[in-house]
C-alpha cells in the first residue's frame, strides 16, 4: 500500500477530505520521525514499537577491492513488530 492509498483508505474510512486525511498521515510519520531523532521510543498496540538501536562502529571489507574500511558508530531505526501484527502476516 502507498502513502496515496492510505490516504484514500483513511479518507473514505473516516468520512473526511483526502486532504485532511494526508494531513494526518504527515502528522503521524513526523511525529514518529521526530520522536526516534529525538531517541525516544512509540509503541502501538496491535502494530508494534519503533525504538532506536546504537550500532558500534567496526572494521568492514570494500566487497569490489577487498581492503578494509572502518564503518563508523550510528544510531538506526529499529521496529519490533508486535503479536498481533504477526498473526495477522501468516
């Protein structure tokens, strides 16, 4: 499903402009965005957590010559589906 058809879906679900309905989809998605940037953690019942993850840096391989590079230390966006959403997926 795209953005495009969320927004139609939430539109005719809720009985509301597609405009207002992109509205709060942007507004879901920078919420989310800035509540990981920030380091925090959003957990939706039925859907699952978003959280954050430290990665340490590390020496990797350069797959095309072979020498090593070092990868350095990031924060990555994680996502733990939770168990309903899992049932529902098989």
């Amino acid at each position: 499903m795209t953005k495009a058809e969320l927004v139609s879906l939430l539109a005719n679900e809720c009985g509301i402009t597609k405009a207002k309905a992109g509205q709060a989809v942007d507004y879901i998605v920078n919420s989310i965005q800035t509540t990981l940037g920030g380091g925090g953690r959003i957990a939706l019942a039925g859907l699952g957590t978003f959280g954050i993850s430290n990665r340490a840096a590390r020496m990797g391989r350069n797959p095309q010559t072979g020498q090593p590079i070092h990868i350095p230390a990031r924060r990555v966006p994680t996502f733990k589906a939770a168990k309903a959403l899992k049932n529902a997926a098989s």
